[in-house]
C-alpha cells in the first residue's frame, strides 16, 4: 500500500477553476500527470498504488471534467485546452523542469507542450498513446470526415441538444464504466471517484461536460507529427496488447510508432487494453520507474 500523502486543490486559470491533485512529497521530483479522453485525474490512482515514493506526483481534471469548472458553450474545443491547462499548473507550481506522463491524448498533451514551451519537461512517459496517434489519420488523409466529427457533429449533436444529462442510480453508473472500459467493479468504482456528482433522490450523473466529447485534435498533418515526436527529450511509450485500428490507420501509426522508438526512446508492449494502467499498474510501474530514475532532474535531486 502507498504511503504517498494526498493533497488537493484549485488553481485559477482563464478557464475557470482547475482541479488539481497531488501525491508525494513536494520536496521530491516533480511528475506532471495528464489523463485521457472523457477521464479524470482519478485514472491515476491505481499506479499510484504502484510506483515508488520518490517522486511528487501531480494531476489535475482537464476543464469539463471530474472536478474542474465547465467551459461556456461556444465552439468545438480543442486540445489548446489540455496544453494550456499544463502551462497554468507549471507556472503554479513554479516548476523550473519536471516529469511528463500521460495517458492517451493526455500524452499528447505533454509532447505539444514540450514542442511549444520547451525546456521544461526532461523525460516523458506515454501510456498507450497509439490510440490518440491514430485521431490524427483524418486530419492527414481525410479532411472531410475530421470535420464531420470534430465539428460538424459537435453543432448538430451536442450545442443543439438541450436534453438534460441522464441521471443514474450509482449502481447503475458503476455498470456502465465496468461495461465501456471492461473494468472490475473497484476499479470502476476508482475510475468514477471524481467523476460522479450525488443528487436528490439517491441518483447520480457524470460531471463530465457533454461538449468535451468532440474535443479536437490539432491540425497536424503527418509530416508536422513526426516533426512533433522527433524533436522531444527521452520518451517510454508503454503500448497495450489488445489494440483496435482500422486498416487504413494502421500503415499511418506504423510510422508514428517508428519515430518513438528511435535512439534515446523505449517502447514495450503491455498485456491488455487502452485502460492497463488502472487494471495492471503493476506491468507498468517497474519500466516507469525504471525511466525515471535514469532523468537528470532525479540524480541532480538526489545529491541535494
């Protein structure tokens, strides 16, 4: 059982109110902690249950998600939320350099913050990032179905429905993540820790913000990606087993896939699917902790 002490908190940023949790001792090195799509910071747990106390871990709930503020109706969002929302918890934190890690399109999040601010981050740590790869397919070779999910649906389906969100009894809930992400019911139950909001009458509902399902992707055509992925400090992608492509997308991730596992990267493939990191953190956490501890920031840390 961990004994990393648990803190959390809000940090004020031109989105509203940002959630923000934290792990550890703030003395040790820092570790940014990004989750993934329609997720919370409360993904992270079960590794925290995993990896080693030496380091500070740090996450928060992207904005129209878990506990963070909502954003005004509007237009598509896109992943400039994610990205600034790490450079306001950075400037925060004060953080000179620290650790990256995240899951999916959160990964994603740290590989363009570290191409549009670089210098800070020193190592990044990417869980099952094929998946948030393979979005980029349309916006390379088919223009008009990016649109269509990105935005075009984004109008018709979700800033003109004016249906209230479902209400659930919590069992209910619990089914359905256990169901969607083929969980156990604790960890289902883990998974929804910050992300389910109590009512009257014993019923529940997501607090994730129906709009942050069309959150679109940057605008980044094959070329820019591999750009993106080859000018970033050492990278441990941790790739699940059970993978779901379309055989047109796979020819374009086998190339993304090429450039993260060049000199100075580390690439393993883990059994399981999308969500391994929360029903076996413990196939991922020894290469994690393995990653880290060879990082500058960590030896330099460990003379002080």
């Amino acid at each position: 059982m961990s004994g990393k002490e648990v803190k959390e908190w809000f940090v004020d940023t031109v989105f509203g109110k940002l959630a923000v949790v934290s792990w550890g001792d703030p003395s040790r090195p820092p570790v940014l902690m990004v989750h993934g799509y329609m997720d919370t910071a409360a993904t992270f747990i079960p590794l925290m249950e995993e990896l080693p106390d030496s380091y500070y871990y740090v996450a928060f709930d992207v904005p129209g998600h878990g506990k963070s503020c909502h954003l005004p109706m509007g237009p598509s969002p896109t992943q400039t939320i994610t990205i600034e929302s790490v450079r306001a918890v950075v400037n925060y934190m004060a953080w000179d350099s620290f650790l990256f890690m995240g899951h999916s399109i959160g990964g994603m999040a740290g590989v363009l913050y570290n191409r549009l601010y670089p210098g800070k981050i020193t190592r990044i740590v990417l869980l099952d990032p094929l998946l948030a790869l393979a979005v980029y397919y349309n916006v390379t070779h088919d223009i008009q179905e990016h649109y269509r999910r990105s935005y075009y649906n984004y109008y018709d389906q979700v800033i003109t429905n004016k249906n209230p969100r479902s209400l659930y009894p919590y069992d209910k809930a619990v089914s359905v993540i256990m169901k969607n992400r083929q969980l156990t019911r604790k960890q289902a139950e883990i998974v929804l820790s910050r992300s389910l909001e109590p009512l009257t009458g014993g019923l529940y509902r997501f607090t994730t913000q129906p709009i942050m399902k069309k959150l679109g992707c940057l605008p980044l055509r094959l070329n820019m990606l591999i750009d993106v992925l080859s000018k970033q400090p050492p990278i441990l992608s941790l790739v699940a087993s059970k993978q779901r492509f379309q055989t047109h997308e796979k020819e374009f991730i086998e190339q993304l896939s090429h450039v993260l596992k060049r000199e100075r990267n580390f690439y393993h493939t883990i059994e399981g699917h999308h969500d391994v990191h929360v029903t076996n953190p413990e196939l991922l956490a020894p290469f994690i902790a393995d990653f880290l501890k060879k990082d500058p920031l960590v030896n330099k840390k460990a003379k002080l």
